[in-house]
C-alpha cells in the first residue's frame, strides 16, 4: 500500500476527558485518557482494521477522526490538511471527505424521516454537491447501488430489516462522495449470514469507488476478512500495527496473542493444537494507566523494565512489523478466519 497516495496522517493523537469534583465550583482532579498517542497513515484505497476490548479507544478515536470531538493535543491530516484545527467553512468542507457509517442500524436513522430524506439530508447541507432539483435522483442512484430497491424512496426505516438498514446508512455516508469512510462496529449489531452481505458490499463499492476504511470491530475473524493491515488498541494506545497476515499469523505483542487465542477455530483438531492464553486481572483504568507498558499488569512477559520503560512502537527485531512490547517475539497461530 506504501506506493499509493496517503490521504490520511495521524499523529501522536491525544484525546483526554477531565474529571472533576464539585457542583458549584468544579475542580479537575485528572482525565480519562481515552486516546494517548496514535499515530498511522491510511492509504487510498486501503482498509485499516482498528480491534482491541472494549474501552480501549476506538470508538473515541473515530470520533476525532470525524472532528465530532476535538482532540487535546496532536493533528489529524485529510490530505494534507488538519481537520483538528479547521473551522467554519473549512471544516464544513474538509467534513465531505470523511464520512461515517454507525454501529446500530436501528438507531442511527431517524424514525420520523423517510429513506429519502435521510439519504439527502448531506445535501441540505453541502447544497453545492446536488442542486436541489436533482436530490430525488442522486439518492435512488445511491439506493440502488447499495442493493436497494429505488422504489422505497418514500419508505420509512421501520419497514426494512437490520440489514437493509445499515444499507441505508452506507448510502448516506456515500452521498457527498468522500475518499475515507470510518465504519465503527458496521455489522456488530446484525445476524451473521446479513454481516457477509454488508461486508461483501463495502468490498465492492470500495473496489468501485477507490474508498478508503478506517474498519473498527470486535470481531477479529470479520477485521482480517477485510483488512489490509490491522492496529491493535490497549488502553488508548496502539500496540501492534502491520499487515493482516503479520498480525494474524505470527503476532507479536503479547496481548495480540491473547486476544487470537480466544478467537473460535471451527476445526477441533486446530482447537486442540492452540493454546489458549488466558489474562489475569481487568484492563486498568484509563484514568490511572500503570506506569511503564500499559499491559504489564496483565502480561506474562512482564519484568522490571516494563515499569520503568514505556516501549515504543517500533518494528521489532525478528518481527518484521511494529509492536509496542520491550521483549515482543512472533508466536505462530491457528488460522482463525
């Protein structure tokens, strides 16, 4: 992917909540750190899968990307500019070019708007992409290019099925015609057989549209199907980034390890080959992150250094991607999707 044009840089991306105490006259007393620290490109035409546990980050992270949350410190870059300082007619404009599709289909679509509506609404607001006479078009092409009927214009959301729902939002983030579309948890709340639908369409309308995808999930097997490379999320921080063959393959940071451990094998002869790595304790509070590596409190690997030392994420020797782990050495597992 690194001989395609980035359209998208991230760098050393801090995004911390206050907490404070008191009603009258409030006092911060410290900061959820929900983003401290990301940094990657996203190439045109590429998909980078985001996975980690909830409460990671991932969803916070999103929301910055999209300027829906303005981050503490560091700069998200759309093709050379940063949408984290833009204002008014710039953001309004920079906005075009990176759009969303939500988790749940059955709440992101406003149930007093028909699909029409809810399909135009970016035109009632960038008027300069489709003059308003041309809107009733635009938007039964966009219906039908995501496999909908363009008949059901006038239809309401209640009258679709999860499936034909999240179809709708896909062809609202795709009204404004942007280069990146980030996808937070697309398929979590759908049955299985509807998430290879709704996988297999985002497949072809970026092959199509030349998209790029920020892809957020839980599901690792769904990430690899249709990721080119992967970041893995702990506790606001990114502690492995590389391709999906190298994240999948031969992880190695231990976390990433414990996490492909826990994915399902459909073969029992590769579940009894695989050990699983099972994690002690809770994730840390993002308010009060251990010092040192964020995982050690959790981590086999642990040793006096991991307290001291934060480990940066770097390509690791032996690895041949980065991780973010003082003693990281791949690990071979069973193929789990």
């Amino acid at each position: 992917m690194t001989d395609k044009e980035r359209i998208l840089e991230v760098r050393d991306l801090v995004k911390h909540f206050p907490l404070t105490q008191g009603i009258v006259v409030k006092r911060q007393i410290g900061a959820i750190k929900a983003v401290d620290g990301v940094s990657f490109d996203l190439h045109k035409g590429e998909t980078l899968g985001i996975v980690g546990e909830s409460g990671c980050g991932k969803s916070t992270l999103a929301k910055v990307l999209m300027a829906l949350e303005r981050p503490t410190s560091g700069s998200v870059r759309i093709s050379g500019r940063d949408i984290a300082k833009a204002k008014g007619a710039e953001l309004k404009h920079m906005r075009r070019n990176i759009q969303m599709v939500m988790q749940d289909p059955y709440t992101s679509l406003n149930p007093r708007m028909t699909v029409g509506d809810i399909v135009g609404e970016p035109y009632e607001i960038h008027t300069e992409v489709a003059p308003r006479g041309d809107r009733r078009r635009r938007v039964q092409e966009l219906l039908e290019v995501v496999g909908l009927n363009p008949d059901h214009i006038n239809r309401y959301p209640h009258q679709f099925s999860g499936g034909q729902r999240q179809r709708i939002g896909i062809a609202r983030g795709l009204a404004l015609q942007p280069e990146i579309i980030v996808c937070d948890e697309p398929v979590s709340a759908l049955d299985v057989s509807i998430q290879a639908q709704v996988i297999n369409l985002l497949e072809r309308l970026q092959d199509e549209f030349n998209l790029a995808y920020i892809f957020i999930a839980h599901d690792l097997s769904v990430v690899r199907h249709i990721s080119d490379r992967v970041g893995v999320m702990y506790l606001g921080k990114f502690v492995e980034l590389g391709k999906d063959v190298e994240i999948y393959d031969r992880p190695a940071h231990p976390y990433t390890q414990a996490l492909l451990s826990a994915v399902p094998v459909p073969d029992p002869e590769g579940r009894e080959q695989r050990e699983r790595i099972i994690l002690q304790g809770d994730p840390p509070s993002p308010a009060n992150p251990p010092s040192g590596c964020r995982f050690r409190t959790r981590c086999w690997k642990a040793q006096e250094i991991c307290a001291q030392e934060e480990p940066l994420l770097q390509i690791r020797t032996g690895t041949g991607h980065e991780s973010a782990c003082h003693f990281a050495e791949t690990h071979d597992v069973v193929h789990v999707g």
